[in-house]
C-alpha cells in the first residue's frame, strides 16, 4: 500500500481553505493548500464587480465580549487577527478582504503553494492522488475548497446570449444602464421578436 504524503491536501485558499488551514495546522495536522491563483482570495479579486462587500463589518459594537463581536464582523476568519483592523466601512471594499486574507495566511505561516492548479483528483490505494501542472501530490484526505465562482450558470433561456453576464458587465455607472431587470427585460424582449 502507498504512504500518502500528507494528512490532508486542501485545495485552494480562498477563506474556507485558509481557515481550514489554520485547523489543520493547529491540530499538528501535515497539510498543504494548493491555489491555482497567485494570492489568498482571488475570487475577491473580481467580486463583487463593484467591489463593495455585502458582508457586514461592525466596528463599534459597544461591547468588549469577543464572541458578541465576531458575530457582528462576518469577515474575520477564526483564530486572529481580526478584520475589523483593515477597515472602518460597514460594507467594506473587496480589495481590504484580499490584504486580510493574505495577512492572515502569513500571520499563521500556513503552507500554500499558489500558482498551482489541480487538474486531476484520483482515489489510489489508501488515499487520493492529486495532479497538478507542475506534478502530482498524495494524501490521505483532500479537501476541495474551491468555492462558487469557478464555473458560472448560464440559464437555458432563449436569447440568454444577448444578456451581458455578471462577469464582464461594465460597472462604470458613466458607460452603463445595467440593473439585473434591464439585463433581464433586454433578453426577455428580444426572445419574444417574431422570427423573420
Ligand atoms: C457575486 C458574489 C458576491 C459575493 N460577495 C460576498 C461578500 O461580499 N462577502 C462574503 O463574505 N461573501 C461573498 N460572496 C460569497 C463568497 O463567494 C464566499 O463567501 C467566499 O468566497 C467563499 O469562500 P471559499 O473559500 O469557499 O471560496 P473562494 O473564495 O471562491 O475560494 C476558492 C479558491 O479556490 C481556488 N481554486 C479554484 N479552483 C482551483 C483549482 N482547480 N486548483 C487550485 N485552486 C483552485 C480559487 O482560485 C479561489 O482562490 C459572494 C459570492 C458571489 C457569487
């Protein structure tokens, strides 16, 4: 039977996979994160497009009690430091979750290999095996935290292609008239257009 190389590998580092990190490390647990982007967080890097967060950061709570705290800040990850230090805004920027996310993996020296993509995840005897570009990982356990912005849905509606996706809309207020009803009435109306 294979030795597995390590206890568990968690795939990327987003804030599930660096808190998972944090765990495992803890835990005295042999543990690699790999991340196919170049950062913690890089679904942060594009989302929200208009880069204001919808989780709330609750600053002046007027309490001291750590756990009535960390439940009105919805960004902090567990075990410090806490986000409430990277911003004063209720609804902070995308951008201030990023620079946390990445302190946070440096305060806590958690082993992530970035530019890793994993490409294939196989069962072997005992474990998994993980193969990546740059070669190919064992471990007992895997942990696939690679969240929801990888592969977006895109409705079977006809006329969908005529919808700007949330992607690649313009948010330059100056260039655009794009709520999600105009988007949607847009592909809504052209649908119905008699075929000529
Ligand atoms: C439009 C939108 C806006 C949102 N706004 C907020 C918000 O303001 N506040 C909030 O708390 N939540 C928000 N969310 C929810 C947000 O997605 C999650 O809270 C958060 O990103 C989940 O963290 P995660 O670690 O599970 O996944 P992610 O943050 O998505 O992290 C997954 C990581 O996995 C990596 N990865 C993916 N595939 C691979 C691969 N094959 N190999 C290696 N690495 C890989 C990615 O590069 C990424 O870094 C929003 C979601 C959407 C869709």
């Amino acid at each position: 039977m294979r030795v597995p190389d390590l206890d568990c590998l968690v795939v990327g580092a987003g804030p599930a996979g660096l808190q998972l990190g944090q765990h495992l490390a803890a835990a005295g647990r042999d543990y690699l994160i790999l991340e196919g982007g170049s950062a913690p967080g890089t679904f942060f890097a594009t989302y929200p497009r208009h880069r204001q967060l919808i989780s709330i950061n609750k600053v002046h709570t007027g309490t001291d009690d750590p756990e009535l705290n960390l439940r009105m800040d919805w960004n902090s990850l567990l075990g410090g430091p806490l986000f409430t230090q990277y911003s004063e805004r209720y609804f902070p920027t995308a951008d201030d979750l990023i620079r946390y996310l990445a302190d946070y993996a440096k305060h806590h020296s958690l082993a992530v290999q970035y530019d890793t993509k994993v490409e294939r995840i196989a069962r072997t005897d005992g474990g998994f095996e993980i193969a990546t570009g740059g070669g190919a990982y064992r471990a007992a356990t895997v942990v696939v935290a690679t969240g929801v912005g990888v592969m977006p849905y895109v409705a079977p509606i006809p006329g969908i292609e005529l919808a700007e996706p949330y992607a690649t809309v313009s948010t330059d207020p100056a260039t655009s008239s794009t709520s999600g009803c105009w988007l949607s009435a847009r592909a809504t109306r052209r649908s119905r257009r008699p075929r000529t």
